[in-house]
C-alpha cells in the first residue's frame, strides 16, 4: 500500500453537532502530515431567496458572513493552537456539493478532504441529498469521513 502524504487538507464545516468532532479529526491529520490546513464554510444564501422569496436584504447576508467569520477565525486559532503552522479560513456562496467536490479542492490542491458523515436531519437528507454522499462520490481527491457518536451506522 503506497503512504499517503497529504500537503493540503480540507475540511469544512457547517456549524452542526459533529463540526468539533470533524475539525479535530482534520487536526490531527494536518499535524501528522505537517500540512496546511484550509477550513471552509459554504453559504446557501440563494436557499434564503427562493425561500423568503428575495426577503433577505444585503444586511442579513452581511450579517451571516461577519457570524461566520467569527466562528471560522475560533476554528483557525483551536487549529493553531493544537499545532497546525498553516491555517487559512474561507467562507464560499453557493451550493456546497460541487464547491466542496471540485471547486475548491481544484482552486487550492487538495489532497483530503476530511468531512462529516452527515450535518443534515433525516428530512433534510431526503429533500436535497447528503453533501457528504455526494463529495465521496465525485471529489477530485481522497475523503475522510467522520462518523459522530451518535450516528446510528456507528458501530456500538
């Protein structure tokens, strides 16, 4: 079997239960490859229009972007602090599937991208699809899949 040596690793996060659990496994594997670390967040904000049928003023959307940047910048500084020479943050509009797959690992080199299982509800899985199914099935580069504890395919 060939040893892989990541250089650049991805990982993004949505804010869900299993976010902490998803960037510390992304730690660890940027500390074991004395890698750069890239943590991304994506922002549907298209999902707020058709929903609220353009309600969302540029406000709101400014609003959730400086949010997200707070949070991101907390991540940054637990990686860092853990270690991690290399830590960038971005925060992406659009639809997270082909930004997570193709998008952003093609625009930064890639080499793992270290995901949740899942950050959706049932229901929400079964209307617009799991972002993680979708990236195992076409990134441009290997995934790393996090199960969180409670993840009833967890073995017990």
């Amino acid at each position: 079997m060939e040893d892989q040596n990541y250089k650049n690793v991805l990982v993004p996060v949505d804010g869900s239960a299993v976010t902490s659990s998803v960037l510390n496994r992304a730690i660890a594997v940027a500390l074991a490859n004395d890698a750069h670390l890239d943590i991304l967040n994506i922002l549907e904000v298209n999902q707020f229009n058709q929903t609220y049928g353009s309600a969302v003023s540029g406000d709101v959307v400014f609003k959730l972007t400086e949010n997200t940047e707070d949070k991101l910048k907390e991540m940054k500084q637990k990686a860092l602090a853990a270690g991690v020479k290399d830590v960038d943050i971005h925060i992406r509009f659009g639809n997270p599937k082909p930004i997570i797959s193709r998008e952003f690992p093609h625009d930064h080199h890639t080499d793992v991208i270290v995901i949740g299982s899942t950050g959706l509800s049932a229901v929400e899985r079964l209307i617009i699809g799991s972002v993680t199914s979708y990236v195992t099935r076409t990134a441009l580069c290997d995934v790393l899949i996090v199960r969180s504890k409670n993840d009833p395919k967890q073995p017990k």
